[in-house]
C-alpha cells in the first residue's frame, strides 16, 4: 500500500481538494449541501478550525483551512466530514460501490484520498485563494465569480477584500494547477 507524506504543521494553513467518487456531480445538490454544511459544524465542535475560502462544484471542493495552534491534524477533519456526508447521503443520491469499496467497508461518496498544499506565505494565501473563487469560471459554469452562489467569494466581497465584478472568463486573472 501507498505511504502518503502530509504537511504536518501544527497551526498551519492549508488548501484542499476534495473529489466525489468518479466525479459524480453530487454537491450542489441541497441535500448534499446542507448535509456538508452540517458534517463541517459537527466537525469543528470537536476538531475547531478557521475557513478562510472555499469553492463548491458539482463533482469537487476546493477550501482553505487555518488549524489552531498546536494542531496540525487535517486528516481527522476531513474524516469526520467525508464519514458523515457519506452516511447519509449515499443511500438518498443513489451512488453504487465498487467490490473493493464494499469489502473495506466504504460508502463509495468520495475519493479516497484528498490533496492538500500547505500555504507558505501570504502571496500563496493570495494566489490559492483567488484559484477558489475563480474555479467556477475556470470551469465554465458561470462568466463571473459573483455568480456562483456555492463560494466564499461573496463573503470576500462583502468585507471589501475584492470587487464584486472580480474574476470575469474573458481576463482570466488567476491561471495554475492546484490538485485537479
């Protein structure tokens, strides 16, 4: 078996990518949305941690998390949301597991694994949170950011930390590859 290396450090910074098994386009569905926003606040009652962006799509999630000092395990986070939304959403959207998923007893919702980058700086907190609430055009799913409704971009605007017409398809302001 595969021995994954995390970034471990502790009161750390991170981005995220988190993908539906084989790309279902599960997540903007309302059940699954509110059962995320629910896996999330159950998760921070014992596991605290800050949410500085995040980014919905129908088949994936991009989010960037502050850990509190002294704590640097995201993995059990991510644990107790993946095992909540898998429990009860698998059964209401219909999703088939694989013999492999069933035999180690998985609901087969997600990807095994997620992909996380540990930010550096600031200018990487910068670029990675501009690559969230970009992802919806990068994706073609709106013209402007402001059009997505599942993204915390509206917040950011909303706290003067961008324009409200920010992130137009024609420009293209933020370009990279962040774990997709």
């Amino acid at each position: 078996m595969a021995e994954y290396r995390r970034a471990r450090m502790a009161g750390g910074t991170f981005f995220f990518t988190v993908v539906t098994q084989d790309r279902q386009p599960l997540l903007t569905d309302e059940t699954v949305r509110t059962t995320l926003r629910d896996a999330i606040q159950q998760a921070r009652v014992t596991l605290p941690f800050h949410v500085v962006a995040w980014v919905l799509l129908p088949d994936h999630l991009h989010c960037i998390w502050t850990l509190p000092a002294g704590d640097a395990d995201f993995s059990a986070r991510w644990a107790v949301i993946k095992r909540y939304v898998s429990k009860r959403c698998t059964k209401m959207v219909g999703v088939s597991r694989a013999t492999s998923q069933h035999n180690r007893n998985e609901l087969g919702f997600w990807q095994r694994r997620f992909w996380e980058h540990q930010i550096r700086d600031e200018n990487d907190l910068t670029k990675h949170v501009d690559y969230i609430h970009w992802n919806p055009v990068k994706h073609g799913l709106v013209k402007l950011a402001k059009d997505w409704p599942y993204s915390t971009f509206h917040r950011h605007v909303a706290e003067g930390m961008y324009p409200e017409n920010w992130g137009r398809a024609e420009i293209g302001e933020t370009k990279g590859e962040f774990g997709e």
